[in-house]
C-alpha cells in the first residue's frame, strides 16, 4: 500500500478521465490520495470530488501564486471549512520566489494565516517553498515558538538546511518524482540524511512526473516510481519503504480513515 500525499485531481488535466485515473492509482497500489487546495474559493469543487471517492480526501487553503487574489480569506474561513468531513490538511500555502505571481509580503501574510488555521486545527500544513529557503525558515522557527503546529515541506526542491531546519521542528518532508531525475544528486543526498519516521511520497500530479514517465502528464499512480528510489537512496525495500511513508502518513493525517486491508 501507498499514499499519494499530495496530488491536483481537481485540474483541467484530469477532467475527462478522473475515474480512470483513480482506478489506475488504485491498481497500483496507491490506496489513498489527497487532492490538495489552491483556492479557497474553488472548494466547492474538491468538495464534490472527494465526496464521489471513498479513498480521496483534500485540503483547504490558498497556493502561494493566487495569495493576492485571495489576501482576503481569514484564519477563520479556513478554520470553518477545516471542519469538512473530508478535508484533512490545511494549504496549500507558502513562499514561492521563483515565479513571485504574487507580492512576497502577501505571501508571507497568507502563510501566517495558514500556520495559524494549522495550529488551531492541528491539521497538517502542507507548505511550497522555492527559492525563499531563508526566509521560510525564519517565518517556521519565530511562528513555532509561538506554538507549535504540524507540517509538510511537500514536494520538496530546496536546500539542505531547510529540510534540517524543517525536520528540527517537527516537520515532515515529502519527495515527488524530481527524486527521480538524473541531476538530482544533492536532493537524494537530503532525503538519505532524512529521518525514516520524516518521510512521505507524492506525485504532485499533473506536474513532475517521475522517471521514466518524465515529460508526460504525471498523475497518482505514479507515486510508486519515486517511493521506489526513495527505498533505495535508504537502501529499503520498496516493500519496506510503501510502509513506512504509508505509516508516516497516517501518523500526520490523523483526521484520514485508513482504508481497509485488502482481501
């Protein structure tokens, strides 16, 4: 069994072939999936999404990029819609300098008040950094000494002092399929020195598919390419390693059912 931690099944990508992608994830093994949030105000849509799968669960919250659109959206607002029998996690939310699609002030804005639904809530924060490594972590160690909160770097591409950092205060630290990629080197080196009871697995379907479907739509299937090379950057199973980022994910997800063992 595997967790795709972190997927999009809301995006156009999979519009027409949605059953087909669940069953192809289910077939392989992935026996849960969470479809995460970028907007708060699409939820709706995710809404009817996980309530069509038993085995899809989702987040609330607003990505990075759309933070100017929605600078609006309250602690409150995502702490009301947290209460939704299927949303497990909060975020989407974080620090992306690479593209800057909004003001970086409003980002570091919403990211608060994420944190602050993540620490009221106790859901998992689900964080994207990129290219804003020193100033995720110093928004990280000031709000955790304000108490503290769960949360994932998902899709984790940045250095080895924010996974160090990450992992110091109680964050978890999820791999998609850039593991995978041929120069990527330095990041299997972060995921060796990664805790076994830190790690989790996600496609960030449809974006990032691993080797060798790279260049191709990715989608939550998937997920078992780069659990594979994660098993072996810690000389695992792959057996071994699906149980352990399976058992490290339902550790943080506390509010996802686990499903049922397989006859």
């Amino acid at each position: 069994m595997l967790v795709d931690s972190h997927c999009h099944l809301d995006f156009p990508d999979f519009e027409e072939e949605r059953d087909a992608v669940v069953a192809r994830a289910r077939a392989a093994g992935v026996r849960t999936l969470v479809t995460i949030s970028t907007r708060v105000r699409q939820f709706d849509r995710l809404r009817r999404i996980v309530d069509a799968y038993d085995d899809v669960w989702c987040s609330v919250g607003t990505h990075p990029h759309n933070a100017a659109e929605e600078a609006d959206i309250s602690v409150q607002e995502l702490i009301r819609l947290s209460q939704e029998p299927k949303v497990v996690a909060i975020g989407e939310a974080g620090l992306d300098y690479f593209y800057d699609r909004s003001p970086r002030e409003v980002q570091a804005a919403g990211l608060r008040n994420h944190i602050a639904a993540a620490r009221e809530t106790q859901l998992p924060l689900v964080i994207h950094a990129r290219d804003a490594d020193e100033d995720m972590e110093a928004i990280l160690r000031e709000e955790t000494g304000q108490g503290p909160f769960p949360f994932i770097l998902h899709c984790f591409s940045s250095g080895a002092a924010l996974a160090k950092a990450g992992v110091e205060l109680g964050g978890y630290i999820s791999f998609s399929g850039i593991l995978t990629f041929k120069k990527s080197d330095a990041l299997r080196a972060i995921a060796a020195d990664t805790p076994l009871d830190r790690l989790l697995v996600e496609t960030d379907a449809p974006f990032l598919s691993p080797q060798p479907y790279r260049g191709q739509r990715n989608e939550p299937s998937y997920v078992t390419n780069t659990a594979k090379v994660l098993a072996d950057v810690h000389a695992l199973s792959p057996e071994a390693m699906a149980d352990l980022t399976t058992e490290n994910f339902f550790r943080l997800f506390t509010k996802c059912r686990k499903p049922a063992q397989a006859s």
